[in-house]
C-alpha cells in the first residue's frame, strides 16, 4: 500500500478481534541505527492528540492502562517490533492508533532514517498471523529524519480501517509528542 491509501480491516472481516501491526527495517550493516530505533504507539482521540501519556505504548510503558495495545516484549518472525491490538477492548474515546518509529537519542545520535533500505508497516490478524495489509517501501525519499510516523488503525463509522501515513519529522520524537501531544 502506498503512503495515503487505506484499507478496511473489519467491513472485510467482520469476525476480526485483534490485529498485530508489525515494523520491518533493513539498515544493511548500520547497527547501531537498528539497536537504537523504537517503534511506538500512540492512542490518539479525534482530534489526533494522545488521550493522556499512559496512552503512549514503547519500551518504558509496554500497555495501555486498560491493556488493550501493548508492545510485545519479543516480536515474531522477521519484523523489528510488533504492536498488539484488542480491537474491542479499546476504549470508545480512542479514534486512532498512531505507529511510529524514531531514532532513541543518545548512542544513536548522528543516525538518521535516511540510512534505511527498507521500513514496512504490516498488520496481521492477531488470530493465525495471517497478513493482511503491507505499505510499500516507507525508507524511499527519507533524509535527515530522525522519527517517522508510519500508520494508523482507526475507527471509521462502526468499523476499524488502516491507512498508510509515512510522515517523517526532522525532529524526531520531538516533533512526533508535539503533533501527537504526548508529553516528555
């Protein structure tokens, strides 16, 4: 899928109950860039700001206070980290679920995403692992951005939809908790 497209998850199957969504990266020999990358998700209202910072899912907060999104400690198969969703366990305030991946300051300094081959977002269904959706190469035409917002699950009418974003910010999770207003 191309940056903007979307897709319905649950008009298509409306059984669905939980989806995975799953980041793939390929830096080539750019190891410290891949053991500095984190891939987060932000639980955004209508407006497209956090609902709180409990509402912020990454290394240091694996779950949602209602547990309904929470990283999985080790990710399967071939993807850098996965995200797990309770699609009917989310609460009602909850219009989107944002992925990003940024650059971890500190040793990962001076990298960039620019230095990617590859970034996909996937998303799986949570029951079977079966993929549903991929987005095309998201690491084409990156610089000097150091966070990248790759896509969203959201609620549409009564169903749940995902959209390719690929929204990269120089700033890196810096600009990420500005637009999402996540707190630091």
């Amino acid at each position: 899928m191309k940056r903007g497209a979307n897709a319905s998850l649950t008009r298509e199957i409306p059984d669905l109950t939980g989806v995975v969504l799953g980041v793939r990266v390929d830096a080539g020999s750019e190891t410290v860039l891949i053991d500095n990358l984190v891939v987060a998700a932000i639980l955004c209202d209508a407006g497209k700001k956090a609902l709180s910072d409990d509402h912020f899912v990454f290394f240091n907060q694996l779950a949602t206070p209602d547990l309904s999104v929470h990283q999985l400690e080790q990710a399967l198969g071939p993807d850098l980290d996965q995200i797990e969703i309770d699609l009917g366990g989310v609460p009602e305030p909850v219009a989107r679920i944002v992925v990003v991946l940024y650059v971890n300051e500190g040793s990962g300094r001076n990298r960039t995403l620019g230095r990617l081959r590859r970034c996909e977002i996937r998303v799986l269904n949570l029951a079977g692992g079966l993929e549903l959706v991929r987005s095309e190469n998201l690491a084409e035409g990156l610089g000097v951005e150091t966070g990248l917002a790759l896509g969203e699950v959201y609620r549409y009418q009564k169903e749940w939809k995902f959209r390719v974003l690929g929204d990269g910010y120089a700033d890196g999770i810096v600009g990420l908790a500005r637009d999402y207003g996540v707190g630091l």
